[in-house]
C-alpha cells in the first residue's frame, strides 16, 4: 500500500512539474524549437562551387609559368576550327578568321604575343605556294599553330609539305581528302617531349560523324615558358 500511495504522489509530482514548465514557457518559443526540430531534414543540402574557368577551356589550370593552348579541327561543315592561346581565339569563326583548308596562327614565344594569323584553302586555287611562303616567314623563337578545315590535302605541294615536315610533322604526308588534322610547331627552339604536338583522323564513310566529314579532333597542354 505503502509503495502505491508513492507511485500515486510522484506521478501528481511530475504532472504538476509538467503544467508548471509549460505555464513558464512561452508557446512561441515552444514553437519555434518544434519548428527547428522538423526543418533539420528539411535544410537543402549544401552544394561545391562550381570550378573556375580555366584558359581555353582546360580542364586544370597550367602551371604560372607557362602558356595555354588549344586546338580544335573542324567538323562536318559547319563546325569550324579553333586555335586558342593564353585564353585568346586566333582563328575561329567568332573572330571572322577562319575558312576552308589550313588554317594558320604564328605567335611570339617571348611575348606570348599573335604575329599573324592566315588561311589557305587547299581545295580551290594555287594557296600552296603562299602557305608555305607563310610558314617560312614566322620568326625564329616563334610557335606555329595549324588546323584543317574541311579539306586541306587536294592542293597541298611538295614544298608546304617539307615546310611543315621540316617542323616536325610527322603526319602532313599522310593526310588525305578531308583528313582533320591539328599540328602544334616551334621555331628556332625544342619543345619538351610531352607536350601533345599532332593529331589526325581520316575521313571513313563507314565511321564518319558528319556527312562526308570526319570528326573534328584537339589537343591542348600548357607550354612552359623558359625553354632555350
């Protein structure tokens, strides 16, 4: 009996203690705690930055001391190339300076500054000739920058062919009609060894992307800028 009349009074204990608390407790602040105790699994979830841009579109940035660049051939007939550097389209369609057959940037190593840009169409007309003028008059300590646009093999000579070769091309005899093609060349200096230089991919009517037209190809890097 004894033990009942005790459970019987620390229950009118807890109650009174209960009705008390919440007489004490204003009810915004009761509920403002059952708010927050419902939104917590409500909270949106806190998202990653999205990463910075970096030059020409790398998906890294280069190291500081070096320079960017990227190069994109052409695909089909409407998707033209690009030549970008340090962030700057030299040749694209954006800059108006871009058209059917080799396509041409000539930049200052020291400077990292554009000396020319140029295209020469290797499927109408004598360009060859020029193009290879061109391509001998880039300065000593220069980078050369070239990409196909469409077809840039029906008109190519000999003497632009041992041009580019004489640059280190180890592709330019072997392109064909409509052949993509990129190439990346030094003057009067050496590249390092890693740095992706050339790439080339044929036209293959069973696997073309485009009509006619292969897939357009890139290389990119980053090109340190103390090199003797």
């Amino acid at each position: 009996a004894l033990k009942a009349a005790f459970l019987v009074l620390a229950s009118m204990c807890a109650w009174y203690s209960g009705y008390l608390l919440a007489e004490l407790i204003p009810d915004a602040h009761l509920s403002s705690a059952a708010y927050n105790i419902r939104s917590l699994g409500e909270r949106p979830v806190l998202k990653a930055p999205a990463p910075r841009r970096q030059k020409c579109d790398h998906w890294t940035a280069c190291p500081t001391n070096s320079y960017a660049y990227r190069l994109l051939s052409g695909g089909g007939r409407d998707k033209y190339a690009k030549i970008c550097f340090e962030d700057e389209l030299l040749i694209g369609e954006k800059t108006g300076s871009v058209a059917r057959g080799i396509n041409i940037a000539i930049v200052d190593y020291i400077t990292g500054k554009p000396i020319a840009t140029q295209y020469f169409d290797m499927y109408e007309g004598d360009n060859s000739g020029p193009m290879m003028k061109f391509i001998q008059s880039a300065p000593s300590r220069s980078l050369l920058f070239m990409v196909t646009h469409d077809d840039g093999s029906t008109r190519l000579k000999a003497g632009a062919k041992d041009a580019i070769e004489a640059l280190g091309s180890k592709e330019i005899r072997n392109m064909k009609f409509r052949s993509s093609w990129v190439f990346l060349a030094a003057k009067g200096f050496e590249l390092p060894s890693g740095i992706q230089r050339e790439k080339i991919n044929h036209s293959d009517n069973s696997r073309n992307r485009y009509a006619g037209w292969p897939a357009e190809i890139q290389i990119e890097g980053c090109i340190p800028k103390d090199l003797r």
